[in-house]
C-alpha cells in the first residue's frame, strides 16, 4: 500500500487489488462494512498513522473512498474538521426537515469555531448521536417482546 500525508490529521491510503488480496477482504466487504471491510480500514488508519506519524485525535473522523485506475482505491482518512463539514454538507442531502435545521445551525456553529472549540462541539454531538443509536436500538428491542 502507498501512503500519502496530505495534511497533520489527513493521510491517504492506496491499495492495489493485491493489497485488498493480501487482508482477505474484497471491495464489496469494505462498501458494506462486514467485520472484515470494518478490520481493513481500521488496520489500514492505523497502518497510516504508524508510517506517516500522526496522532489521531478519535474526533471528527471522515473517509472518502475513491476508485483509482488500474483497480487501485484511495482510502482517505482525515480529522480535519473542514472536512468534517464537508461531510455534513452531503448529509444534508438525506436530512428530513427536522433534522435539517439544526444540522444547518450546527455546520454554521462549527465554521466560526476555533478548532479546539470545534473538536469539542464535535466530541460532544458524536456521543449524542450514539446515545440517540442506542436508545434507538433499546426501543426497537423491547418492541420485539
């Protein structure tokens, strides 16, 4: 694999057909996060962080995934915060109307933030996102009884 820093939080990963080959894990696996996709992609961020010396911050985490010619991809993972509303711009493209606004409210927060603050407001909203994924799946469980 090739490994190319583009920023302090920011390094891209290329992985040819035989690298997927080398980990036992096929495209489709990493599209559809199975455990094996999932191990890839967190052997391959560390892998990044380990030749390129970063220090991940676990805040803000992005990953774009690009196919390359010569059935090669780009496995790019930032915690750049300005990536990370970029991501949340797409999301706006699936947000309800509920979820809209303050989604809007919260990108705006984050673009007049300093990136301290702004990792905070991140750790925060990341933790409330995954309480709300639990009670979720709490509720959906006792439905089943």
């Amino acid at each position: 694999m090739e490994y190319h820093k583009k920023a302090d939080l920011k390094v891209e990963c290329i992985a040819s057909q035989e690298d997927l080959d080398f980990f036992g894990v096929t495209f489709d696996d990493i599209l559809d996060r199975t455990p094996q996709g999932m191990h890839f992609l967190k052997k391959a961020k560390e892998l990044c962080a380990m030749t390129q010396k970063v220090e991940w911050t676990n805040v803000a985490y992005t990953l774009n995934i690009t196919m390359l010619p010569g059935s090669r991809v780009s496995f790019e993972f930032s915690e750049c915060i300005a990536d990370y509303i970029a991501g949340l711009k797409h999301s706006l493209v699936m947000a309800d109307g509920e979820t809209r606004g303050p989604i809007e409210e919260f990108i705006r927060t984050l673009e007049h933030s300093g990136e301290e603050d702004g990792r905070r407001l991140i750790a925060h909203f990341e933790q409330n996102v995954k309480d709300v994924k639990k009670e979720q799946e709490t509720a959906k469980d006792e439905n089943k009884h």
